[in-house]
C-alpha cells in the first residue's frame, strides 16, 4: 500500500464524494509506572460495542457512571 493513500483525506466513504477521518488507535508499552505520579485524575470508562459490521459501528462510553457518549462510525 502506498503511505500517502492511507492518509484520512484519501479516503472516500460515500458515493457523494464526502470525506470522513480515518481513526488510527496506537498502544505503546511501558517500562515503567513512573507515569502514574503525572496523572491529574482518576477516570473509569465502561465501553460497550451496540452494534458493528466491519464497515461501520455504534459504540457507548460511560464515564464515572456520570455521562455518556454514543459514537457512530
């Protein structure tokens, strides 16, 4: 594959020429818990998947039992 091809604005999503951001998840290794003494604050995120075809899907967080985010993709 090309690298510039897979850059979020090269990619059409719908037949009308619309373009959507491509989201890219990266996880890194740590060596340490050094990083823990930094953390402002505590959050607990709950994440539950509604729906999810390959193509799109419908995602719910809840954050501190407090507030709520549907995402659709």
């Amino acid at each position: 594959m090309d690298a510039v091809a897979a850059w979020p604005q090269d990619i059409v999503l719908s037949r009308r020429g619309l373009r959507m951001g491509f989201e890219i998840e990266r996880k890194f290794l740590l060596r340490n818990d050094r990083w823990r003494k930094l953390a402002a604050r505590k959050l607990t995120i709950r994440q539950a998947y509604l729906s999810s075809n390959g193509r799109n899907s419908i995602r719910v967080r809840i954050r501190n039992d407090e507030t709520a985010t549907l995402t659709v993709k």
